[in-house]
C-alpha cells in the first residue's frame, strides 16, 4: 500500500505524463543528459526542498486587454529563414539594418532592404543581449554567455563586453564580480551605498568568473551599464539543465551589477532573485538614474529597483502572477513597455511551486517537467503600472519570443529556439 507521499508523487508522475502526451516538452530548456539532470554542481543528489511559493491567476488587468486572435499568427512576417534561433535584435543605420545574437555563437547582420543576411562575427561563446552605446555609433554593449548543451573552446569567458560594429573587434569588459553573500529576499543598494572595484583588480582573491551574464542596459549618458546575473551556480547556461533546475527550485542567486564605463568599476546593485532577466532603465536622462526595471523570469514578476530618493534601497514587485517567464524589456517611441514572455508557465509548475516536496522528484526525472507550449506579449503603460495589449502565441510560427524590439516598421521578436529560424516581424497593435 503506498504512502500519502508516495500516492502523490505517482499522481503527479501520471499527471505529467499526461501533459507530455498532449503538448510534449517546450523546446527551451531542456535536460543535458541523465547525470546532469540527478545531480547538483558539487555531484550529490539535489534533494533540497525548497520553500513554498505561492502563484496566483494571470491579473485581471492583463487578461481585459488580451487579444481574442493569435495576433502574431496573423501578422508575422518571416525572412532569411538561414538565421537560427537568436536572443535579441538590435536595428540600426535608421532601421536599414538589423544584428541579431545568434544560438550559433555569431552575430548576424541583415540588411532589411534587400533581405541579405550573413555572420557578422564569431563571439566568445554565445552573445544574448546587445544593447546601443548612446553617443557611439559604432560600439555596442553584448552580453556573453554559455547556452545549454553547446560546447565552447577552451578559455572564452562569460561576461559583458563591447563589439565594434565597424571593425568587429570584441573587447572584455566585466568578466569577473567581487564575492558577494546570497541572500534569501530581494535586496537593493541604492547607488550612494554601492561598493565597487576596479575591474582590473579582481583576482581569484577577491572575486569570482560571472556564472551567466543574461542582458543589459546602458544610461542615456553612455556612462552606465547595468546587467544581469540570472543566476549562480557552477555550469550555469542559457537553457539546459542549469536553467531548468532554476526554474524548478528557485534559489535565490539573481544578481543585478551595474559597470562605471568612466571608472572602470563594477558593483553589485541588487541580489536576492530567482533568475534575474531583462533589464531597462527609468528616468529621462537629464541626470542619473532614480529607478531600473528588471524582470524576476521564474518567479513571473516585474520589479522596480529603487536606486535614489524617497524609495532608495528597495525592490518593489509590480507585477506579480505574470502570464510566464518574463524575458526582456524594451521601449517604443511612445515609452512604452514591451515584455517578452519566452514561455507561459501552466498548471504544473504552479502546482510544484505550492507543493515543494515533490520538486527533488521532478529534478530526478525532468522528463516529466512540461510547460506549455505557448509564447506570449505584453504591452505596459510607460510607468509599468497599466496593461495596454496581450497576446499569446502557441508557438507555431514562432517559438520562444526571447526579446522585442519596436521599429518604425514593425515589432520585431528575438526567438531563441532554431525550431523556427528567420527574422520574425510583426504589425504594431497599437499606434
């Protein structure tokens, strides 16, 4: 006769088999092989139960504005199909021209006249996001990092760096953080008591390799960047089984770092996340930055990061219960926030989230961990605090929308997954 424990974990096996059945596994992420997916980093069973945490309905507000049509389904234009899947876009030379991040390891350029698209250059292991300089038209921020399941050379680092688009020249610019101590809740340091270093002082003394650098975010003097540290952990990846483990039991390593372009100095601005995502940067410019917004991917919410005045230090939850995982964020020409969401979170993983002493189970056997098999938009009001527009997606044409890039032609969606290659455009909703 089974145990209570013993009844539940078989019902939540067969349930998931079920789910299997019916929409299969999401494309991203997915296990490396049985070894990675039974043990931690250190080697030894991940049976560490987490604690609880509780998700609620999708917020009404976003459902009122939800399209009653697959909006992108409709309207998505695809072009040069010979382009895998990729993070981010980034359009330039007044939008005659795109470079995306490649899951190849490339950056890609595509001329969107003529619709040519080639390899650019062969970056450090595999670039995610990619983020204008103001001030220089010829250097751009990019984010590196490891994606699941690839294999690199020896010695590429993960970190933040900046490509010359004209010379394709790539240069390191953080690739190691001072030690900092994990902390269990949201945890900010407003910017007047930040402790930075000098990059080129950090050794294996003082400091440690950045685990997985997700994107970025530069100030509107060109002085700034603020990136993300989704999460820490040894052999951390963009997809795989790193990031699923992530996602399942929610540990709290998220880091948010900020770099002194001028200075040279990095230090740390938030911690205590999930999994610590798209980053964008509030304030008109005339000065330096009161507040940054960055998404909290698997615990589905967006965060304002109070940095000076009134507020200065804290983490304030937004957004809560988001439709999934939360990816980047982007402005339009009308200030206007557009969120990704790279997949929507379903019914199971809500269930394992409130009931955590299945979650070592599910590590031991993620082939019976599913998502649904939907990828979906949000539109918020400049402040964040308004849904204007939501659609969803069941990832036919596109499959994982990583990042949104609004243009004078269109939207623009970053997919990640090579299922579906090719640059992905769709009409505005809104104007």
């Amino acid at each position: 006769m089974l145990t209570k424990p013993g009844a539940r974990l078989l019902q939540l096996g067969l349930a998931a088999l079920l789910v299997l059945g019916a929409v299969g596994c999401s494309n991203e992420p997915e296990p490396t092989s049985d070894q990675d997916a039974r043990t931690d980093e250190g080697g030894q069973m991940d049976q560490q139960i987490p604690p609880k945490f509780m998700v609620g309905d999708v917020p009404q507000a976003i459902l009122d504005v939800k399209t009653e049509n697959d909006y992108i389904y409709d309207t998505v234009q695809t072009t040069a199909r010979e382009i895998p899947g990729y993070d981010d876009v980034l359009l330039a030379d007044e939008e005659n021209r795109a470079y995306l991040t490649g899951r190849d390891g490339w950056i890609w350029t595509m001329d969107l006249g003529t619709g040519e698209a080639k390899q650019l250059v062969d970056v450090p292991l595999m670039a995610a996001g990619i983020q204008r300089i103001p001030g220089n038209d010829d250097e751009v921020v990019i984010t590196i990092s490891r994606r699941g399941g690839a294999s690199y050379p020896p010695g590429e680092q993960v970190g933040l760096y900046t490509l010359n688009l004209s010379t394709q020249e790539v240069t390191p610019l953080v690739v190691r953080v001072p030690h900092s101590d994990d902390v269990s809740e949201p945890t900010v340091f407003a910017t007047a008591d930040q402790e930075r270093a000098k990059v080129a002082s950090l050794d294996d003394t003082n400091s440690r390799p950045v685990a997985l650098c997700n994107d970025a975010a530069v100030s509107a003097d060109g002085k700034r960047v603020y990136f993300t540290e989704s999460y820490v952990a040894d052999g951390a990846t963009m997809g795989g089984i790193a990031s699923l483990r992530t996602l399942v039991m929610l540990p709290t390593t998220g880091r948010l770092w900020m770099y002194d372009m001028e200075k040279q100095t990095v230090g740390l601005v938030a911690n205590g996340y999930s999994f610590t995502d798209g980053i964008l940067i509030e304030g008109d410019g005339s000065g330096p930055e009161k507040s940054v917004l960055m998404t909290d991917n698997a615990r589905f919410q967006l965060h304002r990061i109070h940095l000076a005045g009134d507020k200065a230090g804290e983490s304030e939850p937004i957004w809560r219960d988001l439709p999934g995982l939360a990816d980047g964020l982007r402005r339009d020409d009308q200030g206007r926030i557009w969120l990704s969401i790279i997949t929507n979170r379903g019914t199971q993983l809500d269930w394992m989230h409130a009931n955590p002493v299945v979650k070592p189970f599910m590590m031991e056997h993620p082939e019976l961990i599913s998502l649904p098999s939907m990828t979906s938009l949000l539109l918020l009001s400049p402040d964040a605090s308004t849904p204007l527009w939501y659609t969803e997606h069941p990832q036919t044409r596109v499959t994982s929308i990583a990042a949104v890039t609004p243009g004078t032609s269109g939207i623009y969606l970053a997919n990640f997954s090579d299922k579906t290659p090719g640059l992905h455009r769709i009409d505005s909703p809104l104007d």
